[in-house]
C-alpha cells in the first residue's frame, strides 16, 4: 500500500460504522489478522441485533402471515398482488409510452432500469397509484430491518444462454453482511427456463455453521480471486449451503402480478437462462446503515430527493463517469418494455 493511501484512514475506521462491505477497499473489514480476532463477526451479530429490533418496531404495519412467511424463509411470496385492472393499466402503459432509461451489461446479461420518479410518470394514474400504496414498502421496510424509502425502477433482464459470458447473478450469494431487502413484481409468467430468482429458504438466518463460513472466508477476501468476494459480497455452492444446515435452493416459478420480497442476506441467484428471455417487473430495494438505533430520519426521504432517486443517481454517476470512477450503468434512449438493449 502507498503511504499516501493511510490518509484515507480515518475514513476506513468510520466505515466500520457503515454499511460498507468492501474486503479489498478497506484495509480494516478486510484485514485477516482482526478478522481472525472477530472483527467481521462483530459487524454480522450487531448489524444482525438492530435489524431485529428496528424490525419489531415495524411489525405493526405488516401481516401475521407474512412475518411467518419471513421468520421461516427469508422471503414472502403474494400472488395477485395488485387489483387485476390496475396491474393490466401499468402493463399496457409500460408496453406502449417509454421511459428514461439506464442499462449495464454482466456477462450475456443486460440489465436495464427504468425511472419511475415522479416527474417521469406524470400523467400515469396507474404506476402512481402503484407507489402510493404503502403495502409493498411497508413489508420491505419489515423484510430489511430498517424504515426508510426504497428505491423502485421498472428492471428488465434481457440474457442469452451462454455458459462462456457467465452472469455473476447466476452464482448462489448474499449481497451483503446485513439485511437488505429487494422486491419483485413481476410483470410476466416466470418459468422454469426464464432465469427465475433462486433462493436457499432459511439462508437470512445466522446458525453457528453460518457464522463459522463468514468468519473463515472474512479471513482471506481481501486477496480473493472471485472479485464478487473481494467486495463483500460471499458466493456459495449449493452443496455447501447444504452443509451448512440449510434447504434446497427453490425456484421463484410465478405467475405475472406476483410479489416477491427476500432478505438477501440470505443466499439467492437468478438461474441462469436456459433460452433467450426478456423479463420485466417493477423492482424494488432497501438498504440502509445497519446500525442504525431509528427506524426514521432516511436521505432518500429528504424533500428535492423523494420520488427524484433515479434522476439524481444517474446524474451523480454520470459525474462520476467524467472522471473515469463511475458505475456500471449507461445511460440509453428512452425505452418500452420489449425494445432491445442498446448496449
Ligand atoms: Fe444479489
């Protein structure tokens, strides 16, 4: 390491406060001699004691049903989940009218995101009825142990089956050491050949053989080949999740108009495709400071930013791109559900 890399320091030392999860960019989460001694540890068991008081707090606005579905599973399935008629309204204006687009390539897969801030769906009853309906965010606040706004796009996965351009996605991970929670509505029937989600019910629960799998890989992540693993995102196989004391990897086979929302602190995919597949849903996440005491007080709830994310990340990425440390994302035409990627 340079010598002027330790006048990052002090930002290092306050990280380990954060949600920041890197191995590589951060000398202390990714040091194996304090993670020997149970500095990683420490971060996974009291992340994990917040959420689950945060998550008490918010019980009250979610169902019985759920909550067990959750404290199971890691994850809460609703069929039907909006009115039959509202559903068709959102599917038929996102067919016909496009929206400010973004898509990023990982392997033969495209991801793209679709605005749905509120200047970019005026005059769509339909999607904004969607976002005022607290149901959803109400069970992801639940699901991530944290109050706060989450972030909603409309995502398509446009992916080509091809073993030698391989997905990241497509491999067994939790995303980071803490709870977080995305959602899913899905926009079309999944089968079995679209890349559905996949998820080990049960991962989001820290058992001590889970505990010991962190603690052992925190110790070398730092210089781990897999870059994935290097930035705090730990990859796993199948047959160790097994071993681990967890269930077989299900599946998420749906109809259209189902609801799907995961802790993806647990261990979770998307299958890679077995045919071309262009899949829409409305996507949703929520993740905050894990070690937060409140349930309140979020950045993204802030007046100018509310029902503005999407506008305002992609311009502080496309800032960030100027000088050459910008995300994955590229910014593309406006775009409807079915129209083909562009990068
Ligand atoms: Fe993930």
């Amino acid at each position: 390491m340079k010598p002027i890399s330790y006048l990052a320091a002090p930002l290092w030392v306050l990280q380990l406060a954060s949600g920041a999860k890197s191995f590589r960019a951060n000398p202390l989460i990714g040091s194996a001699r304090l993670n020997r001694r149970g500095l990683h540890m420490a971060r996974v068991r009291l992340a994990r004691t917040m959420a689950e008081r945060r998550r008490q707090r918010l019980a009250a606005s979610v169902g019985a049903a759920e909550i067990a579905d959750y404290t199971r599973d890691g994850y809460v399935v609703c069929r039907d989940f909006l009115p039959p008629e509202l559903f068709a309204e959102i599917r038929r204006g996102l067919d016909a009218n496009p929206l400010p687009s973004w898509e990023r390539r990982e392997g033969a897969t495209v991801t793209r995101r679709a605005s749905l801030d509120r200047p970019d769906i005026k005059g769509r009853p339909a999607l904004a009825a969607f976002l005022d309906d607290n149901c959803l965010f109400d069970l992801m606040r639940y699901v991530a142990g944290c109050g706060g706004e989450p972030l909603v796009h409309v995502q398509t996965v446009i992916a080509e089956p091809d073993p030698s351009r391989p997905d990241p996605q497509n491999t067994l991970h939790m995303d980071t050491f803490h709870s977080t929670a995305k959602a899913w509505l899905y926009l079309q029937d999944v089968g079995p050949e679209d890349g559905p989600l996949l998820y080990v019910p049960g991962s989001h629960r820290m058992t001590a053989e889970r505990l010991a799998w962190e603690r052992e890989l925190s110790m070398r992540a730092a210089r781990h080949a897999d870059p994935e693993i290097a930035a705090g995102s730990f990859r796993i196989d199948r047959e160790t999740a097994v071993r681990l004391g967890y269930r077989e990897p299900v599946a998420m086979t749906v109809p259209a108009n189902t609801l799907v929302v995961a802790d993806t602190h647990g261990f979770h995919a998307r299958c890679a495709s077995a045919r071309p597949t262009h899949r829409s849903e409305l996507y949703a996440t929520l993740r905050r400071n894990p070690f937060l005491p409140v349930t309140g007080l979020h950045f993204h709830a802030m007046p100018g930013l509310r029902g503005r994310l999407s506008t305002r990340q992609v311009q502080l990425d496309g800032l960030l791109k100027r000088f050459d440390i910008g995300g994955p994302w590229h910014d593309v035409p406006p775009k409807r559900l079915a129209d083909p990627p562009s990068i």
